[in-house]
C-alpha cells in the first residue's frame, strides 16, 4: 500500500466535492442550530434537577408550568431552526 504524498493530498482535497463544498459548514451549523432549539428542554431538565420534586403532584406542577410556559418557545425555535436548516442546505 502506497502512502499518499502531501501533494496527492492536497489534490484529492481540492478535488473532492464533499470536503470542498459547504457540506461541513452546513452540518455543524445545523448541530447548532439543533442545540439551540433544545434549550427550552434543557432549561427544564435543569429546573427539574434543582427543585427536585418529591411527589406525583410536585411533578405533574413542574410538567404542567414548564409546558406552559416553554412550549410555546420550543415550537417557535424548532420552526426557525428547521427553516434555516433548510435554507443553508438549499443554497
């Protein structure tokens, strides 16, 4: 097996349409993107780790105010996120 020359390297890099495209860019701003649009869960798993409900009730009262109040967000990010997914992928 013959080991490659920087040059030939440098030339299959240059060449190759997957790692010269904005293919890269795109995934990792869609990770992201991904990251962000969670946040409204995240902020949850952290409110619910620090209050540390003992009971159904204590539960079901932390469900019930998380979802009220961001659910809405969670939608709203996941709509904007998925759009500009698409638009970076697009062009």
């Amino acid at each position: 097996m013959k080991i490659p020359t920087k040059i030939e390297l440098v030339n299959f890099i240059n060449n190759n349409r997957f790692l010269n495209s904005n293919f890269v860019f795109n995934f990792i701003a869609s990770i992201i993107i991904f990251i962000i649009s969670l946040a409204p869960v995240w902020a949850y798993f952290l409110i619910r780790w620090f209050i540390a409900p003992q009971g159904f009730w204590q539960e079901f009262a932390i469900f019930v105010v998380a979802s009220i109040l961001m659910g809405w967000l969670q939608i709203i990010l996941i709509i904007l996120g998925g759009t500009i997914v698409l638009q970076l992928f697009i062009e």
